[in-house]
C-alpha cells in the first residue's frame, strides 16, 4: 500500500482562510498557515483563542465551516484510513484501557499500522524502542491505572506515535503539569526530533513552553493568527521598539526609542562623560505576547460560557 | 490481508483481551458474585412453589436465561458505549486507522461473553431444580436465541448509549425499562396471571419472548399448556426478534455513525470535566 500522492511533499500542513462559527460565535475568523515537514510548530495563545478548533479540525474530528486545510495533501473532513494511518493523535487520557499494560496496548495498537507500511517509513514502530523513547521500561509491564500523571501522559505520546506518524498533534499536552514533570515532557519532546521527518504541531498557552519546543510559534488570538516566526524573530519584530536607560548625575533616565543605536550614539555624543548605568533593553517574547494577546483581547466583548467548553 | 478484514480480526482479540481482564478485575468478580447470589436466592425460595405442577423455581431459572439475553444486549450494549464514550476508548479507536471496525468487533465479543458469563454464574441451580431437560433441537433453538436475541436487543442498546450525555444515564435509561419489561413479561412469575392488557404490551417487546423461547428449551412438552395460547410459539418467537434485529441494526448503524463523526478531544475532555464535578 503506498503513500498518497503530494502537491508538495515538503508541506505538511496547509490551512487557508479557516473559519469555524458556532452558533452566532466567530472561534475563528481567519487562519492561515503552513508547516514544512519536519518543523515543530507551536500554536500559542491565551484559553480560548481558537487552539483546540484549530488542532481538531486539523486531525479530522471537527469538521469547519469555511476555509481550506490540507494535511498530508488531503481535506482531513474526507480524510481515509490510509490518511488516518499516516497521523498521530495524542489525546488527554484519563481513565480509558486503565485495566491494560503498557507494552500489551501498544503492541495491540500497532497492528493496524502493519498494512500501511511501507519501504521509506516503517509502521509500527518497534514497541521497545518506543518505550524507551518516552522513558517508561520500568512500567512497561505496569496497568495503565497504576501510572502517575506525568507517566500516563508519556503512554499518551507513545500511543500517538506508534503508527510512526508523519504528523504528530498534541492539544495542551502539559496542562496541569508540576515543573518536574513538565521538564520530563519537553524531554521527551526534544527526542522525537530524532525520529525521521515527523511534524509536530503542538498547542500551549504557556510561552515559556512555545519557546522550549517550537522551531516556530504561531499566536492565535482573537481568531486569527497575529504573528508567525520563530522565538527570536517574533521578539525581534517585536522589539523595534527599545528601551534606552541610562542615569546621569543621580538622575535615571528612560526613553523608548525604535532605534535605540542612533540614539545611543546621539546620547554619548552630545555626553562626552556623566553617562553611566547605560543599558538598552528589548521588548522581550513575552512582554510581546501579553501586548499582542491584550491589543486582539480588549476590544471583544467577554466571550460567555458555551456550552462547548473549551474551544 | 484486507485492512477492514484484519481490524476486525484485531477486534477479536481485544475483546478477549478485555474479557480476560474482567475476570481478574475485584470490581466485576464482586458483581458477578452478588448478582449470582441474589438470582440463586431467588430460585432457593421459589423451589416450594408451583404453578400447575411445575415447580416455580423450574419455571423461572430458564426465563432468566432469556431475561439475561436482553439484559446482556440492550443494558450492556448501552452502559459500554456511553462508558467508552465518556472516557475517550472511543476517540482513541478513531485516532487509529480501522480502529472503530476494531472498537465494534471487541464490542460484539465482550457484550457476548458477559452474557455468557451471567448464565455461567447462575449454574449451580441446577444442583437444587428438578426436572431440567434439553433435546438436540433444545440445543439448536437454544443457539439460535442467544445470537438472534442479542442481534435484536443491543443495537437498542447501542441507540440510547450513542444518545446519552453520560455513562450514568447510559446505564439508568436502559436498566429501569429492563426491570420494567422484566415485571410484565412472565420472567418471576407467570404472564398468564396478568391483566390483558399488560400482556399486550409485553409482547411487543423482545424479553417475553426471549424467555417463552427459553423455557421452550428446557421445559417439558406439557408444560407450553401454561402458556398463552398453550403452545411455544417458535415461528413467531424467530419473527418478533428478526424485526427488532432489523430494525434496530439500520437505526444504530446510522446513529452511531453520527455520534462518532462528533467526537472530538475537547468533547472527552467536557465530559472528565463533568464527571470531576460529579464525583462519581
């Protein structure tokens, strides 16, 4: 059985002008973006925004009311099981197959990757390997049930990547994490880049995880995508406004600036000494999101219940 | 082999794998044996009596046979969907490729073996019931009401367990019609001492007739003179479970296809949400 035919093998993921309504609610007004294959793309934003929409109707289990998205070269709302095949999904668990073990499910699930196989890309991947990649040889033979948190959601990444996915989702794969176990989680993350070409589209609110994991953060916010870039390019961008410090006589000065080099050099120019303390400092990534996330957030009204709890 | 074949085939043996851990789960052994304790009660005390010269307990032990089809179909089809529903088994079968054909076989071997297992558990009674019997034909009619019953009574199940919100719902809008139906349909006692319009009602639906097929199996001859129209039945016992099969089937397949296109991540997660809440 072989692989779908591309338009470009190189793009994983391609979503234009996507829109998703509820009832009378915009989630999404327009989203627009691509992944290549083998990027780690973060989708970043306060609750809410639209993350989980996104994510979904991405993997095929939403389906949206406007817009064209490509995953793999097909509409996920008409995606086959040859599609299904080529995808890993890591969903929240919470109680289900408590009674199975961990080896026992994962061998169990990767049989019906068997007959996707192929010569480029081998399905599954091989149980042990796996297991060791996520850290848990010493609950291999452990009933789910008897997992800690952090554990369960390390089977929850191994259970997404068992059919040696081209394109890993993962929604909030942290949410309600201790520091300890969040740090194991970026651990495992950062490992899976050594699995051949697989994508990973992850959602966050949290920046600091967005900067740990992705290649490229995307924020969503307000329905639309407001920026686009890698960590440092996202504060870059942001940052062309500066701060220039600087304390003469005992007096502390601050002046924002866009361009803080012309105007240092002004400054010592026009001082040839007294100057001291001087420091010119940039907007930082998340000085830049809480700005972005604020200008998209205030003018909206408080967005009410629904009844379709997190979007 | 053909990937739809080989899911199948996969569903197979995780329903067994299931099954197997069911058996070793304290939970499920403690309900087995409480439902067995409560049913082999029953039988001890109704050993006395008798209805025409048959004893009641000799009445009611294969009547529960049948009950036990219904039960096994429509409460349990329904309590393990709205379960595997609400606590994401679904979602992730959908996750994988062929998975929901894999979800549905497992489905049809563990609906299955729990019945089996509910007739397993009541066997002692035939230590303390006389006047059991089964013919070749018994053994035939026997098989073909098994598989024909829970064909016509989980599909219903698997219609409300689509439906519900919840797995408690699942289980209690399917359990109280069970009892419901049960009181009225000659299972403890027979049908023939109630009003004629209950028995009108009783037998429209499948469990009636599941246990008139049943004691048709194990009863003596003369015993269909206690029944209405003083004969078994068959024919009509095959007809009335066929149309609920084939009804039942075309309405579950379509609505279980529906729910299914709409389960998503953040559905499960609403649903953690509401069970956290509720505490149970």
């Amino acid at each position: 059985m072989g692989t779908d035919k591309q338009v470009s093998p190189q793009t994983t993921i391609r979503v234009r002008d996507l829109q998703m309504r509820y009832g009378e609610k915009d989630v999404l007004k327009s989203v627009n973006f691509e992944a290549k294959r083998g990027e780690v793309v973060v989708l970043l934003g306060p609750n809410g925004a639209g993350k989980s929409t996104t994510i979904e109707i991405l993997e095929g289990f939403r389906m949206r009311s406007a817009g064209e998205v490509e995953i793999l070269g097909q509409d996920p709302a008409h995606g086959n099981e040859q599609w299904r095949a080529r995808i890993g999904v890591v969903l929240q668990s919470w109680r289900d197959h408590s009674r199975w073990r961990v080896r026992e499910l994962l061998d169990h699930l990767g049989k019906y990757y068997e007959p996707y196989s192929t010569a480029e890309r081998k399905r599954p991947l091989d149980t042990d390997t796996l297991i060791g990649l996520v850290g848990l040889q010493e609950q291999s033979n452990q009933m789910l049930a008897s997992l800690s948190g952090g554990q369960r959601r390390r089977m929850d990444v191994a259970i997404g990547l068992i059919g040696n996915p081209e394109l890993l989702f993962l929604d909030e794969p942290t949410v309600g994490f201790d520091p300890k176990a969040r740090r194991d989680f970026h651990d495992v993350i950062h490992g899976l880049s050594d699995l051949e070409d697989t994508t990973i589209l992850l959602t966050t609110h949290d920046l600091d995880e967005a900067e740990k994991l992705g290649d490229r953060i995307i924020i969503l916010a307000g329905g639309t995508i407001v920026a686009d870039g890698s960590a440092d390019q996202l504060a870059r961008e942001a940052s062309s406004k500066a701060e220039v410090r600087w304390t003469q006589g005992r007096k502390r000065h601050v002046h924002p600036t866009s361009d803080a080099t012309a105007y240092v050099r002004k400054l010592l120019a026009d001082n040839p000494t007294g100057i001291s303390e001087l420091e010119v400092r940039h907007a930082s990534l998340e000085d830049t999101y809480m700005t972005i996330v604020q200008q998209h957030e205030l003018p909206q009204p408080t967005p009410q219940q629904t009844k379709g709890g997190k979007s | 082999m053909n990937p739809t074949l080989r899911a199948a085939r996969l569903g197979l043996s995780r329903g067994w794998i299931e099954f197997k851990q069911s058996l070793r789960n304290s939970q499920d052994i403690s309900w087995n044996i409480g439902v067995a304790v409560i049913i082999l009660a029953v039988l001890w005390w109704q050993r006395g009596s008798e209805v025409n010269g048959v004893s009641l307990a000799l009445l009611t032990l294969p009547s529960l046979l049948g009950m036990g089809i219904a039960n096994g179909g429509f409460v349990g089809a329904a309590g393990t969907l709205s379960y595997d529903r609400e606590d994401g088994t679904l979602l992730r079968a959908k996750a994988v490729p062929q998975g929901m054909v894999g979800y549905l076989f497992s489905r049809l071997v563990t609906i299955t073996l729990t019945t089996l297992m509910s007739f397993i558990i009541i066997l002692p009674a035939v230590f303390f019931i006389d006047g059991l019997t089964i013919d070749g034909f018994g053994v035939v009619t026997l098989i073909w009401i098994f598989f024909l019953g829970l064909l016509a009574t989980a599909p219903w199940g698997a219609i409300v367990g689509s439906l519900v919100k919840n797995s408690t719902s699942g289980w209690g809008l399917t359990f109280m019609p069970m009892v419901a139906l049960v009181a009225i349909s000659g299972i403890f006692y027979p049908i023939t001492a109630l009003a004629g319009w209950i028995q009108f009602i009783a037998q429209l639906f499948p469990v009636y007739w599941l246990g008139l097929g049943a004691r048709s199996i194990f009863l003596p001859d003369s015993a269909a003179a206690n029944e209405l129209g003083g004969s078994w039945q068959l024919p009509i016992v095959a007809l009335v479970l066929t149309a609920w099969a084939i009804v039942g089937t075309i309405i579950a397949l379509r609505v279980m296809k529906r729910m299914a296109r709409r389960e998503s991540g953040s559905n499960v997660e609403k649903r953690r949400q509401e069970v956290m809440q509720r505490g149970y």
